[in-house]
C-alpha cells in the first residue's frame, strides 16, 4: 500500500462527502519519553520500534482548513503566508494530496503554533495531527482516534502520538500496510508533570529527523541494539507511570533519549545535534540532581533541551532556567 491507498482504506465511502465551510481544530505537540528513532518503512512512516510520549497541554497547533478557488493552495503559518514553494508549504500540499489526489480541491489552510517552529520541538507532530482533525471536521468524517492517529502518522511519524492529551504510546505494529501502526492514550493522569523547555536554538536544524534516522538506521552498528533498549525502557516507563515513580520516570527517559543520541553518533557520517549550551543545560540538570532537586532531561533531534521535573521544583528550576517555556500536561 501507498499512503493515499491508506487514506482510502481508512475513508472508504465517507471519501464521497461534500466539504462544509471549514474544519477546525487543535492538536497538542508531544515529547517522546521513550524515542522513535528508525523506520521500516519510509513511505508510511512505519517505525522500527514503539515509543511513548506525553503530550504538551496548550502547546501545539491550531489549524483551520477552507476549500478555496484557484490552483493552488495557501498556507498561512503565524500569521504569515507560506513561500507557494518552500518547503512548508511542499510538505503540507504533499500530505493534502494523499486525501485529494493530485488533482483535487485546493485548500486554504491556517496554523497558529505556539511553539518554535523546526527547532526539534515536534512542531510538525501537532502540524500534522491538527491538520487531520481540521480535515476530519471539513469532511465530517467523525473518523475514530485510532483511524486519526494513521493519517496524522503519513505527515510525520511522531504525528501520530499528537491525536491526543496525556500519556501516549504508539505501537510500531507489524503489519505491512501499517494498519496495526498507530498510537493510544494511556489512562494515566500527572496532574505534578511539568516539562520546561529550554531553547537553545530556533534555527533550523542542519540534519532533519527524517533524513537523521535514516542515516543512523543504515549506517550504525550502534543502532542494532536500540531495539532492545526500548523493549527494555517502555515497560519500566509504563511502570513509572502507573506508580507516579517521577525518579524512574526521568532517570529512565533521559537514558533513552542519550541512547538515541549515541546511535547518531555512530552513523557515518556521524550526526551531532548538541550545541555547548546543550551540554551546558545537561551540567546544570545534573548539579540540581546532585543538590537534591528531581529534575531529568531529554533532548530530540536538534539542540534544545527538554526538562521533566514535578512541580513542587518549579521554583528551583525557574532559578536555574529563568528563560524556560513550561508546559502542564495534566492541567486542571
Ligand atoms: C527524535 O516524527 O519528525 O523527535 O516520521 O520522518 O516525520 P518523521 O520523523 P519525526 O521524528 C521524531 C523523532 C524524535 C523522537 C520522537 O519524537 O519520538
């Protein structure tokens, strides 16, 4: 199967419904605690191994999708129109096109993130995610999470965690069509969970995760045994979880996520996303840790460092990271 046989399958008759003015909706973005990190496939972003994330609250996207007269789509992203050919837009056409086919309607389509765009912070997972619910409403598919979480994961793989709130795990599945690939919300609330996210940088990254996981998968020795850190990692986690063990939590989220980090470097040629700031925050994660404060990090495919701590350490974090962006999974 391609991905546009995967849209049909998954719309069948619902495929023929009429567009109404426009569809709406709202995505978080989401981190991973344990990583996807390798695909089996690349046309349908069908991962190597599951992962598990938490999703970011009020952090994430809202998209608004119009059908629109005229050959070509717009795209409006913060506020400001997308270059007709760069690569936003490109990605986002590509991925309109699995559902309409090369030649169908044309959208106009609008995105307010509230997070640094390409700068490893899963912007392109709430993207994504809220551009199939905003479809899902145009249409009035009423499509079930689970149909949601495929088609969010043909844009972007970690999209497809971004369906929902909270605790998120995301079954690689084995199946060759990827119907078996998709991602569930654990029944688990942390109302404590914080995650700070300290920028380091906002640039674009030089190496996409895409084209870095590739890379590593093809490349890396190192590689051959993340499978069997994450069997390893996932059930601790969900334990964690299930026990509100924040200390298990973080000390086994932030293991995963230097695991991943140590397979890049051992791609050829090697990949290297941490800036001196990156380990700067990393020291200063471990001097907090040494003096008592529960506080652990993970980093994604770029430079920014992402901090998981609970909130009664809100105030010793704020001192040592006075810029951080905090986001509340579990708010009330
Ligand atoms: C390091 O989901 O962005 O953030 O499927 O190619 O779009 P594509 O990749 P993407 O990769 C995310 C990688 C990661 C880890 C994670 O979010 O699990």
């Amino acid at each position: 199967l391609n991905p546009h046989d995967v849209v049909r399958a998954l719309l069948r008759e619902r495929a023929d419904r009429a567009p109404r003015e426009r569809g709406e909706a709202y995505a978080p973005a989401n981190i991973a605690l344990c990583k996807y990190w390798g695909k089996r496939d690349a046309g349908l972003n069908l991962p190597i191994t599951s992962s598990l994330s938490v999703s970011l609250g009020d952090l994430g996207a809202r998209t608004r999708i119009e059908p629109l007269d005229g050959p070509d789509d717009r795209f409006v992203l913060n506020g400001r129109e997308a270059e007709p050919n760069g690569s936003a837009a490109r990605r986002v056409g590509a991925f309109l096109d699995r559902f309409r086919g090369a030649d169908g309607p044309r959208y106009f389509v609008e995105s307010e993130s509230r997070i640094p765009v390409g700068a490893g912070l899963a912007s392109s997972a709430s993207g994504f995610a809220a551009l199939v619910k905003a479809l899902d409403r145009l249409y009035g598919w009423d499509l079930p999470p689970e149909s949601l979480s495929i088609l969010a994961r043909l844009g972007s793989g970690s999209a497809c965690r971004s369906v929902y709130d909270g605790f998120v795990v995301w079954e690689a599945g084995e199946r060759a069509d990827g119907m078996d690939s998709l991602a569930r919300r654990m029944d688990e609330e942390w109302p404590d969970l914080r995650i700070g996210l300290h920028i380091v940088s906002s640039a674009p990254k030089p190496v996409g995760s895409r084209e870095g996981m590739n890379r590593t998968v093809e490349t890396s020795l190192l590689y051959r045994v993340w499978p069997e850190r994450v069997a390893a990692d996932l059930p601790r986690l969900r334990d964690a979880i299930r026990d509100r063990d924040f200390e298990a939590l973080g000390a086994t989220a932030e293991s995963n996520a230097l695991t991943m980090h140590a397979t890049m470097m051992d791609a050829r040629p090697p990949i290297l996303y941490w800036k001196p700031e990156t380990v700067g925050a990393m020291e200063r994660i471990r001097a907090l840790r040494a003096a008592g404060v529960a506080a652990y990090y993970t980093i994604d495919a770029g430079p920014n460092v992402k901090i998981l701590y609970e909130e009664s350490s809100e105030n010793a974090i704020r001192e040592a990271f006075p810029e951080l962006q905090i986001a509340i999974p579990f708010a009330q």
